[in-house]
C-alpha cells in the first residue's frame, strides 16, 4: 500500500521540481528561494521512501513518533514562512505608502508651475 503512496507522491514531487524550476528561469524565484524548495522537497522525497528514518531522527531528538518530527518541523516551517511573508507585507505596504505619497507631492509640484 505505502508503494502507491511512494509513485503518487514521486509524481507529485516531480511536478512541483518542474514547477520550481520554471518559476526560477522567469526569475520568479530568487537563488535561496530556488535552493530552500529543492532541498524542502528532496527531503519530503527521502522521508516518503524511508519513513523509520524519521523514527531515528526521532529517537535521537527525544521525539516519541516519526511522524511528530514531521508534524513539528512543518508547523516551523510554516509558521516561520508565515513570518516573513509577514514583514514582506509590512514593507510592500510602507514602499506603496512612500511612492503614493512622492507622486502626491510630484503632482502637487506640477500643478503649482501651471
């Protein structure tokens, strides 16, 4: 059964390494973006393959469960990429601010020369 899970899951993977790829030759995604999803990925991979790797990583972090490791490392994952979407708002906010309130004050010159 797990067999399914592993070709559907592969194929899956291979669709999204596509679909990073692409995004990167668009210049979409930046050099870190690019290598922080390769790796993400590759090593969602490894684990679907050998899932009592997690239970060692488990073992040795003091974790009961494999699937606890997988559980908490994707709640840091997301809320840390949470996080910076956060601040990436927040600035794109105050950018759009600045260049609103520059145009007001450029109209605002313009206006008073005629």
């Amino acid at each position: 059964m797990i067999i399914i899970f592993q070709a559907l899951f592969s194929i899956f993977v291979l669709f999204v390494l596509s679909t990073i790829v692409q995004k990167k030759k668009q210049g979409l995604l930046g050099k870190k973006g690019f290598l922080f999803w390769v790796v993400f990925w590759m090593i969602a991979l490894l684990a679907v393959f050998w899932p009592e790797s997690m239970s060692q990583l488990a073992s040795f972090m003091g974790i009961g469960r494999g699937v606890d490791v997988v559980i908490y490392s994707a709640l840091v994952i997301i809320f840390f990429l949470l996080f910076h979407l956060h601040i990436k708002i927040e600035s794109i906010g105050r950018d759009i601010t600045f260049l609103t309130r520059e145009m007001a004050l450029m109209d605002e010159k313009k206006n008073s020369k005629l």
